[in-house]
C-alpha cells in the first residue's frame, strides 16, 4: 500500500542522509501525519495552500517497520494514516515536488 506525507523540501533534502525521516510535528504528536492518494489534495488545499517549496513523499507501506494506524483524532469519520515512528528512508519510493495555489482550485 501506499500513503503519502507533505513535508517542506529543505525537511526532506536535510534527512535524507540521515536514513530516517522524522517531521518537525513528530517529538509533539508522537505520530506522523499521513494521507492516502485521495486525501492528498483535501490536506493540502486545507493546510498547504499558498506555501512553496513543498514535496509528497510517496511511502511504501511494505517497507516499514511500524504499519501505519489508521484513526481520526479530531472525531471526524474519515481515517487517516498515522505513522507513530521515523520512515527509513528506504521506504520512500519518491519524493515530488508540490505546490497549491489559486490556479489548482
């Protein structure tokens, strides 16, 4: 399976040598926040619209160690991905570039 994380291009180039990736919310939420395919553009347009320099981080879920929980903290219905540890960088099929703007609505 595949699921997908949005993260800032400096994050992403910045751990790659490290052979692990662990985002800027993960040491507060104790989980990384996912989407699947179809969640991709909802959480961007609601979290990442306007900001630059983004990538999607495509993981495969096979790769991991930990499998993802697939839950909704805020009490909502629809369920998300959750990784609650660092992805080996093993795991990331690819990383692309990404951006949300007025022309993408």
């Amino acid at each position: 399976m595949l699921i997908y994380h949005i993260t800032s291009r400096q994050e992403w180039t910045a751990q790659k040598p490290q052979k692990i990736y662990v985002s800027t919310g993960y040491a507060q939420d104790k989980f990384i926040h996912c989407s699947t395919a179809a969640q991709v553009w909802p959480v961007a347009n609601n979290f990442y619209f306007g900001v630059r320099d983004l990538v999607v981080l495509q993981i495969d879920t096979d790769r991991l160690e930990v499998q993802p929980v697939f839950e909704n903290l805020e009490g909502g219905s629809e369920l998300f991905p959750h990784l609650y540890s660092p992805i080996p960088i093993a795991a990331v099929r690819k990383a692309v570039e990404f951006y949300i703007g007025p022309e993408q609505r």
